[in-house]
C-alpha cells in the first residue's frame, strides 16, 4: 500500500454525506468538501491524514462559512493511537469541532463528536486543591514552565521540619508544630515522602542526610 493521501479519505466520506441526504462536492472554495441540503445549513469537512496544527487552523477558519465544520482523519491502530486520537477530539471538542474517523480498510465513517458550543465543566474540588497550594506556598519557589521537580507547600514544610530537626535535634512531633506552626507536622515526618525523618524513639523524630542535604540545597539555591 502506497503512502496515505488526503485524497484516499474523500470517497468514505462522500458516501456517508450522500446517505444523509446531501449532495456532496469537493474542493469547493477553500473547503475540502461540502455538502448541502435544502433547507440545512452547508456541512463542511476538511481532510487529513493525521491530526496537525494545520488541520485544527484550516477548520478554525471554516467557521466562518458555516456552524457545522467537521475533521476527517483516518481510524486510528493502537491503544496509543486510540490515546492520541483521544486527546485531539477533546480538543476538537473544545474548539467546537466536529471528529471523523474513516476506516480506510472498510470505507466505514464513524462521528465521534458533532460541532456545538464548549462549556467547559468546572471542578470545585480542584479549584479549591489549586487555590490551597496556592495560599500554602511560601513566596515563589519556580520557575514557570519548568518541567523538572516542583516545590510544592508539603514539600516546603518538610523542609522547615528538618530545618527544626538539624538546629535542635531529635525532637516530638507536637514541638515542632509548635515551634514552625506546622500543624500537619507529625504526619508529614510520619509519611516521610522525601525520605528526610526517622524515628529516634517512639514519637521522637529526627533528620535524615538526605533532610540535611535539602536544606543545604535550598540555602544554596536561595
């Protein structure tokens, strides 16, 4: 089988339009195929063999002849295909887009989503996790953008945990919080995430080298 081109796309995808009722012509203006109806707004759909920037651009652009603009690509193979597929139709969604998988080996069209207005759903909870870490954080620890590791309010905490720990040494989880107003600072020494703490005695907590190398780290990096 040769190479893909957009052209292998356009015959599917004729003879669903055609079984909806629509007469269908391709190339028509700066579409890659129209359909109309009487009395219905024009279909269009723009062809590719893949999802691309271009594609998303070109049926952006469609809007603005009519409301009902689709993407046609072929089906995906994989579950890492499928994956993709996944996340450029949530995409194509959002941007009010309607999704075409055509199936090159049967001819089959399959709609996965049609064109209409995105209202994105809102989280509560994960606006309120976001606004917490936000308030916890002490000052601006990151740089934007930044895909290596984060420092985070938990992690500034346990920092000043085993900043305590160092200065004053083994010491009951209640002092602590105390002495940092930590107040979660018996479980974060208890959970140990970072690997900071240990246990000197039944709820007495101390400073790990690796706790004390963080702390050395952040005096360096501040």
């Amino acid at each position: 089988m040769g190479k893909l081109a957009e052209t292998d796309l356009y015959a599917p995808v004729k003879a669903w339009l055609e079984g909806l009722g629509y007469e269908v012509k391709s190339e028509v203006g700066p579409a890659d195929v129209v359909a109309c109806q009487e009395g219905c707004e024009p279909v269009i759909v723009e062809l590719k063999t893949g999802f691309s920037l271009t594609l998303l651009q070109q049926a952006v652009a469609r809007q603005a002849l009519s409301e009902h603009i689709y993407v046609a690509v072929p089906r995906w193979k994989g579950r890492a295909g499928w994956r993709a597929f996944k996340g450029n139709m949530g995409l194509c969604r959002r941007l009010g887009l309607g999704v075409l998988s055509v199936s090159l080996e049967s001819g089959a069209v399959e709609v996965h989503c049609d064109p209409a207005p995105f209202q994105p759903r809102k989280s509560a909870p994960r606006k309120a996790a976001l606004l917490k870490e936000f308030a916890a954080r002490v000052g601006d620890p990151n740089n934007g953008g930044t895909r290596g590791k984060v420092m985070t309010a938990y992690k500034q905490d346990a920092m000043r945990c085993a900043a305590y720990l160092s200065e004053n040494g083994p010491s009951k989880g209640s002092d602590i919080a105390k002495a940092t107003g930590i107040s979660r600072a018996t479980r974060i020494m208890a959970d140990n995430h970072h690997g900071y703490f240990f246990r000197a005695a039944r709820g007495i907590y101390a400073v790990t080298d690796a706790g004390k190398a963080a702390i050395t780290g952040k005096a360096q990096a501040g």
